[in-house]
C-alpha cells in the first residue's frame, strides 16, 4: 500500500472516532498546554493528528502544543523540572512509564492518581498488568495514561544493501565485530551508525542484553548483577569494540542523521527504537521489507526491550477538566490507532486494531507478535527501570568511555551511581 493510502486511512479513522471514545468530563474549554518532545517525523505527525481529532471533539479547547526540540526527551525534561518545581506545570506532559514517572514526579508528590479516569473508561482490562504496574505506585494509585508500546533493541538495515556488499544480518555481537565489521570497512561502508550521546546510552542497553541475556541484563536493576563484575567490565569492552565500528562524527549527529545514514546507504545498520519506523514511513517515505527492514539487536532475539510514552495529570494543572477529557481519548483504543501507525510504535491498549494490516504494517504485526510471546525488559535509556539521577550520571559515564575506553573504569563509575540511587528495583 503506498504511503498517501496509508494517510488517507488514517483520516478516515480520526474521523470515526467522535462517538466512540468515552470521555471523563463534558464540554471542557480553555487553553490546553500539551507539553513533549515530539518535534519532528512520525511522532510529531502522530501528535499533530491526535491534537486535529481532539479539537474536532472539543472546539471550545484551544491546545497548546508546548513541544520541546530533543531526542529521548532530554532538553524537555530539563524544561519540565524548572516549570514543576516552579510552581508552573503544564496541564499535561509526556513522561517515560516507569522510574522515570515513580521515582522523581510520583515520590514528590507532583501527580494526581487516575484510578477513577482508568475505572471510568474501562482500561483496567484493556492495558496489561505489567504496563500497569510501571505506571502505579506500590499502594496501587495510577498516575498516567500510556500511549504506545516501543521496542528499544532493534537492528535497522536495507535488504538490498546487504546484499550488494555481501553481508547478513550479524546473530550476535562477535560475529558483528569479527566478521561483519571488517567486511563493511574493506568496502569502505560505515558498519554501524550512530549518533549523539543519549543514542550511545541506547545502543549500550541492547549491548548489555545481548552479552548478559535477559537474566544478567535485569540483574542490573535488581542488584543480583554487580555492576563492577567481570560481567559488565566485559559489556564496556565488547560495547568499545562496536563504537570502534561506527562513525567518526558520532557526537554531532542525531538519531535521525543516524538512521539516514542506512536508508542512504552509507550505512549497514542503527540500533535505535521503533519510532525509527516512524521516520522512515513518515519522513523518507520508504516501504517496510523493502526500503527498510529489521531484526532485533544482535544477541538479543527472544527478548523485547520496552519503553512507553505516557501523560498525565500534574497536582496544581491549570486546566483539569481538559486534561482529562484529553487523557481519556489519549487512552482509547481508537485514538491509539490514529497515534502508533505513524509514530512507529504499538497501541499499549489491547482493544486497539492491531490486526489490521491497513493501518499496522509489516514491521508492527512482527512487533506485536514478539510483545506478546518474548521474555519482556525494561529499557533504562528510556526510564523504564532507572531513576533519572543515574540515567543522567550514566551519560557521563558513556561519554567518559567514549573518550578513554576505561571498561573497569566505567563499570566501576556505574556501581557507584548504582549504589548513590539504592537501585534494587525493577521490572
């Protein structure tokens, strides 16, 4: 199906949508701040569709997209902690499930709970348990609404690419590093792309996966895996010898440069999230098991690496009554479907059409089939299973290494984060 189809569909959903989403308050008006990071390609296309739809639901709402520029949301979170603390929230802003939402805005107290907004629209058996709990606190209250479901340990490539430079796709990171690599580079194609250091802290994650399989990775989090093992000290070091096979000017580029960088053909693959598939659908227009393709990060096949993309309800929000009219359509299966086709993600409602092959392509049915029957971790370059205090001191680790390729130096630099943010949770 071509792209302009695929838009259309689309249209033709959001358009359906107005009496079927259950909404939790009546005729809301005022200004309604909606603050994230998605700026650009699918996300921002994403955003912008869900916004159009909600307007037409309640014209007397005038949505501020208040969007900050920044992959993985860095520059916003820096923007939202000033505002929160402040004393100037918006009234709803996105926030990664897990530590990045319970350890810092829910532990301040900075949230209203959403039970009554979850039990009203019947998505206590429309999410699943586990996404539940990375988004509730230990005496049960919720505290935001998930959109989506992203895979964080995907390899992206170009079928025809690898062909001409007679490659496969690597099984796992030695193969990479031994034979993969060196091939690439006698033909004078950079091996692996990536980008600036937030994207360096992501390929680090599916590396850990796939060198301490699902067990030793969740060990991280847990405190059953010691970070100054020879364990992780061997992570830094395998982690070294795949930067040795990316791109010199790494530092300078985005996730997208990144990705661009394969669909181009100066590059063999990315490691990055599926809002990659996002920005090759949206942005380059390119047709999935064609223009582009996927598999996940090398070692890591049987295990999915999830994050979600969630908004909430901030204590002292100007304007309540909006912000709940939009998180109840935010959670419906319906507003769902407008969403994850372009943002390149999964509906985290399970009443959403995934079946559908009009609106989820190639690459989201193989998505949901591995959500569904792979061993499930949580991503912590995406705050899933750590606080932003260590992801924050993590960077500096990563960028640290990047520099000297200290591996015990590194690893025993992570065990004292670990230790200063008393990290034995969890998923």
């Amino acid at each position: 199906m071509k792209f302009n189809k695929f838009l259309a569909l689309l249209v033709i959903v959001a358009l359906a949508l107005g009496a079927s989403v259950v909404v939790a308050q009546d005729a809301p008006s005022g200004e309604l701040e909606i603050f994230s990071w998605w700026t650009g390609g699918g996300e921002a296309a994403g955003l912008d569709a869900l916004i159009a739809e909600f307007s037409e639901m309640y014209p007397d709402v005038t949505v501020v997209n208040a969007a900050v520029a920044g992959g993985s949301g860095v520059n916003a979170r820096a923007v939202l902690q000033t505002r929160m603390l402040g004393g100037d929230p918006p009234d709803t802003f996105q926030v990664h499930a897990g530590q990045e939402l319970n350890a810092v805005w829910v532990a301040e107290d900075k949230m209203v709970a959403l039970n009554d907004l979850f039990e009203e629209n019947g998505w206590m058996e429309q999410y699943p348990q586990g996404l539940l709990d990375l988004i509730s606190d230990a005496e049960g209250n919720i505290y935001s609404v998930p959109v989506n479901i992203h895979r964080s340990n995907v390899m992206w490539y170009v079928p025809a690419n690898l062909e001409a430079w007679g490659v496969t796709v690597p099984a796992d990171w030695d193969e990479f590093i031994n034979t993969t690599c060196p091939a690439l580079q006698a033909a004078d194609v950079v091996p692996l792309s990536v980008g600036e250091n937030w994207t360096q802290a992501h390929l680090w994650e599916s590396v850990a996966l796939g060198v301490l399989g699902v067990e030793g990775y969740n060990g991280l989090w847990n405190g059953a895996t010691a970070w100054d093992s020879d364990e992780v000290v061997a992570v830094f070091e395998k982690f070294g010898q795949i930067l040795d096979c990316s791109n010199a000017d790494r530092d300078a580029l985005s996730w997208q440069d990144a990705s661009q960088m394969v669909s181009e053909g100066a590059a063999a693959f990315n490691i990055m999230g599926d809002w990659a598939a996002g920005y090759f659908l949206v942005d380059l227009a390119l047709e999935p098991g064609t223009g582009f393709a996927w598999a996940a990060s090398p070692g890591t096949d049987g295990a999915f690496m999830m994050l979600s993309d969630t908004f909430g309800l901030p204590v002292g929000a100007p304007n309540e009554t909006a912000v709940r009219a939009w998180l109840s359509f935010l959670g419906s299966a319906e507003a769902q479907d407008i969403f994850n086709p372009l943002k390149g993600s999964l509906p985290a409602n399970t009443s959403a059409d995934i079946t559908n092959g009009e609106l989820y392509n190639a690459y989201f049915q193989d998505a949901y089939e591995d959500w569904t029957t792979n061993a499930i971790v949580g991503s912590q370059a995406h705050g899933a299973v750590a606080p932003p205090n260590f992801s924050n001191g993590f960077s500096t680790v990563i960028a640290q290494f990047a520099s000297d390729r200290d591996a015990a130096t590194a690893a025993a630099a992570t065990a004292e984060l670990a230790a200063e943010n008393m990290m034995t949770g969890g998923m």
